[in-house]
C-alpha cells in the first residue's frame, strides 16, 4: 500500500492538454463567369467524404444581398440565411463578411474546410489580409490559399483590360495574388489557345500550381491543404523550385526571383521589406513597383531553421518553418516576387545590401 492510500487521499488526475485546431479557409475568386459558383456546387454535391463548408457570394437586386451559407456533410446541406449590405465581399469584408464566418464558426464541429466565394470584381488581397489582422478569428481559423478560376476562353481579353488611372485591373491582380490557378472551359478553345494563355499566367504568377479542367471538375486534394501562408508550407518547394519568367504580351505585372547567399540580421530585413512594400521604390523608368504578393525563404542571423516570409500588397508577415537549414550546405536566401514594374536588379541590388555574403553572389534568372 503507497503511502498516498495510508493517508486515505487520492493523487488529482494528471491533466491533459486541449487539441484545438484551427479551421483552414480557402478563398475562391476569378473573374465573372470564370466557373467559381459551379466549383462550388460541384463540391457541395459530390460524395467526396470531406465535410466543407461554403460562403456563397451572390448579386441581388437593391440595398440588401442574400448570402446563402451551405455546409455539406455526407452529401446532406444545411442552409442558412444571411443578409449583407453589400455585394462585393471585398468592400464589405472587414465588417460583415468577418460576421458571415463568426457566425459559421457557431457550428464549429460540422465542418473540416470553409471556402469563401469572392465577387468577380474583388481583389483578394483585403480579404486574405483579415486573417492576419483579426487575432480573434485567427485564434479558431487560418488563409489555406487562394484559388483563381479562369475562363480559358475570355481571360486574355480580361487580362488586357485597361483601367482608367493605370490601375491594375481585377483579372491580373486574381491570377497574381493565386496560390493555384484553375484554367476552366478548356472544352471551348483549341490546344493552341490553352497553351498561348498558360504562358501569359505563368509570366504573371509563376509561383502558382496550375490546373487544367472542364466544368469547373478539380480533385478536392489539389485546392485544399494548401498551408501557403503557413509556417508548415513545404519550404523547400520554394527554394529549389526554379521560377523563370516567361516572354508574353506586353504586360506590367510579372514574377521575379532575387537570390543571395549569406545571413540576414532581423532588423536589416524589417527595414527591406518595409521599404519594399510601403516607400514604392521607382525603377530605372521612374515607374513605382507595386508589389502584390512577395514569398520568400530566409536566412536570419542566430536561427537554425528556415523563414518563411509572406506579403500581400502593404500586409507582411513571417514564420518560422519546421525545416532546419542543412548543415554544411550554403544557406540561400530566395524571395519570389510578383508585382508590377519590378526591376530585378535595382530590388538585387538592395536585396544585396542586408544580406551578409558568404561568397561572392551571382543573380539567378528570375
């Protein structure tokens, strides 16, 4: 007998830790009539055994739009109303389409996956930025990826498109701002064509995974899971992965790589980025780069595993990855831009600046 039952007392219960996961959302967005709501009624209607959850974004008539949120679950949908003021996602996401998802987040347990459908004029870049900015709902959701459906047959004239004030029209910032691009209505253009606009998103987001399909038919394993602003990402992909820009029509926004060898100190990179993204730096033209959307992987003074740096548009962010750098190997750091304007060697240049070269450096082909 222990000395604890001599005593007639028993030892309280070890205690265990919570699990709490955190809900992936992917945002679906494209142009109007790219195939975003027959995505999603396809998912929500095939038996694919996963339990995902739909925030559709309609057009309706007057002051009031409907929103119809529909979770699917062993091929059952539970519908619910909701009213926004507004039928852009976009302009109204920091108030009500924040509310649409806390609201879902009520039902917390029937889902494994939120996709939330843009408007076909929204620029996802404000609405991916919610998930950083808003610690609350970061504490039970996390941005999976955006997902760009394209319409194979009209996109090179959405791309072309001119704003008024030379602003970046919706189509190239959507392709730009992808981390999977789906290339829809293949069954309506020839081989040619297909190729033709491959080439075009490529030399606009190079960084993207790109999907063929009709019907708006994907496997469910290619759009979800994705961790692409996650400190869980494969990092490795980034690094050895080899982006090179692609020659085509005569576009602004174009992807490039800078890549240095050596250590970064914390503040140097603050101080980079910051300048990056914030002071719009003029290129040899005298055009201001925009940078929509930066990725990277870094090396930073004192650590032993790998950065993950992620910006889109004004919003940056950085995590630290599970992967350790080699030991013995050079450790190289790479960041991958998309942008409009962009000035390899200029941004090189400065990049060269913060970085502590191991050896002496040679740009890499972006």
């Amino acid at each position: 007998m222990s000395d604890n039952d001599s005593d007639g007392e028993e030892m309280p219960p070890e205690l265990v830790p919570a699990q709490f996961s955190r809900v992936p959302v992917t945002i679906i967005t494209g142009y109007l009539g790219a195939g975003k709501t027959t995505l999603l009624n396809y998912i929500l209607t095939e038996q694919h055994g996963k339990k995902i959850a739909v925030i559709l974004n309609e057009f309706g008539e007057g002051s009031s739009v409907e929103k119809s949120l529909s979770v699917g679950s062993s091929g059952e949908l539970f519908e619910e109303w909701l009213e926004l003021r507004n039928g852009c996602l976009c302009c109204s996401v920091k108030d009500n389409g924040v509310k649409a998802i806390e609201n879902l987040m009520l039902k917390k347990g029937k889902f494994d996956y939120i996709l939330l459908e843009t408007t076909g004029l929204a620029d996802p870049g404000p609405i991916a930025s919610i998930f950083w900015m808003d610690e609350e709902l970061c504490s039970d959701l996390f941005l999976d990826g955006i997902v760009t459906m394209v319409d194979a047959k009209y996109c090179m004239q959405h791309l072309l498109e001119q704003k008024q004030d030379n602003i970046i029209n919706e189509c190239v910032r959507q392709v730009a701002l992808a981390d999977v691009i789906v290339l829809n209505k293949l069954d309506l253009v020839d081989p040619a064509t297909v190729k033709d606009l491959s080439q075009n998103l490529r030399s606009i987001n190079s960084l993207a995974k790109l999907l063929n399909t009709t019907k708006a038919k994907v496997d469910l394993d290619s759009i979800l899971d994705l961790n692409a602003y996650s400190g869980h990402s494969k990092a490795d992909n980034l690094l050895h992965k080899d982006w090179k820009a692609v020659d085509h029509i005569d576009q602004t926004v174009t992807t490039a790589t800078l890549e240095l060898p050596g250590t970064i100190e914390s503040e140097s990179l603050e101080k980079f980025i910051e300048t990056l993204l914030w002071e719009k730096i003029r290129n040899k033209q005298g055009e201001t780069i925009d940078i929509i959307r930066l990725k990277g992987i870094v090396n930073l003074a004192g650590e032993n595993n790998q950065i993950l740096i992620q910006a889109v548009h004004e919003l940056y962010d950085r995590h630290m990855t599970s992967v350790p750098w080699p030991i013995g190997e050079q450790r190289l750091n790479r960041l991958v831009l998309i942008g409009r304007n962009i000035d390899k060697d200029l941004l090189l240049n400065l990049f060269s600046n913060i970085v502590e070269r191991e050896d002496v450096p040679n740009g890499v082909p972006s």
